[in-house]
C-alpha cells in the first residue's frame, strides 16, 4: 500500500510551500498531493509546479482575499470531498494564526481543512456525497506547519509548538525559492521570503494536532512515523 498525504494551503502561497512539503514527504513508497483553496495565475501555478510530479486539485472557484466572507459549510463541503476522493494517510495545512504571515485567508484554509479532516470520517457529515463508491474516509494524523520564529514587522501570532522537524536535503532549498519566484504577482515579497526561506535552513517544522488513534505526545522527525497501512 502507497502512503499518501495531501497538503491543504491557500494560493498564492501554495506552489512554494507544497513543493517544500513535498520533498521531505514523497519518498519511495509515497505520494504526496496538493490541493489549493483559491483562483489564481494558471500560468504562474504551471510554472511553479514544474517538473513536480503532484496530484494537483484546485478549488479555484473560491476567491482569495475573500475565503473569511465565504459560507463555511460549502467550503468544508468541497475541501471533504477531495479527502474522501485522494483518501491521505495524513493530511498537512496552515495552522489557525495564519502561518508567519498572519494571512486571513491562510487561517481560514486550516479552519476548512481542520473540520474537512474530522468531518470526512463521519457518516454523518456530507451524506449526499456517499454514490459512485465515495464514502467516509478517516485519515490518520492532521498537521499544521509552524516555526521557531515569527517576524517581526508582521501582525502578532501565536505559532503552535513544534512537535515534528523534518530535514531535506539543502539543495531543495533553491527549488522552494525557485517556485516562489514562479508567482511574479508576489514579486514585492521576494526579498521577505527569501529572508525567511535561508533563515529556516533544510527543514521544515510542524505541530502534530490530531491522530485518529488516541496516545500522547512525543517528538518525531518523520511524518509518517506510526501510521497504518490499510489492507
């Protein structure tokens, strides 16, 4: 069985960060897909996904800079349907304070990813999605990204303790910055990413928040470390 994760994040900051993602989690015997919750630049997405062998979904009829005014019900809606349709192992997003940004529309996209993760496992939730073989779908470990810092020309947030750091290999650290400059609408924000980019180095932290199978806390450095093969 193929261990899967898919990775939830609101465009235009999706590409870079997925592809970072993307390097500690597609090893042999892994499949890591993507999918954004906002329109955006097909070209720019094309660009910054390029040689990146990703299962890509895009809900691209949600608006970004607008996902904190949308219907709450029909966005976790669509976001639970992709998980019962990709069926991840573990599922990685934005944690609630927006990430080091403090972006609203990156807060909103963990609020619909966090609800879409429990939600999707319930047959109480969604029923009209359950024909043509779709049912509920639990997957197994929920993660927000977080860091060991904040920056401090940006609005104040509380990052979620770090519980997992994953280590790549330091020539990936050019293709995350690669990606991010696929986005030339974000050119502005080029010299503040970079920063922030060499400041992390060759890993990547994250926050354990939920596992379907109840235990206690303790440090990893592999995503994947406890999960089940399904039969």
């Amino acid at each position: 069985m193929t261990l899967t994760s898919l990775i939830v994040l609101g465009l235009p900051f999706a590409s870079f960060a997925a592809i970072a993602l993307v390097r500690p989690l597609r090893r042999a015997g892994r499949v890591a897909g993507w999918l954004s919750i906002g329109a955006i630049d097909v070209v720019e997405l094309n660009e910054a996904f390029a040689a990146q062998a990703l299962a890509c979904l895009r809900l691209a009829q949600f608006l970004i800079a607008r996902l904190h005014r949308l219907d709450l019900y029909h966005v976790v809606w669509e976001v639970t349907r992709q998980v019962r349709t990709f069926r991840p192992h573990i599922l990685v997003t934005f944690g609630s304070e927006g990430a080091l940004t403090a972006h609203p529309d990156h807060s909103m996209v963990s609020v619909f990813a966090t609800l879409a993760f429990q939600w999707a496992g319930r047959n109480n939730r969604y029923p009209d999605q359950f024909h043509n073989g779709l049912g509920p779908h639990r997957t197994q470990k929920l993660y927000y990204g977080t860091a060991e810092f904040s920056l401090p020309d940006r609005q104040p947030v509380a990052l979620a303790p770090i519980s997992t750091v994953v280590e790549f290999a330091k020539q990936h650290l050019e293709t995350k910055v690669a990606a991010f400059h696929a986005h030339q609408t974000q050119a502005p924000l080029f010299p503040i990413f970079e920063n922030t980019v060499r400041r992390q180095g060759s890993k990547e932290a994250f926050h354990l928040i939920a596992q379907a199978t109840p235990g206690v806390a303790h440090t990893e450095n592999d995503l994947f470390e406890g999960v089940q093969e399904e039969a």
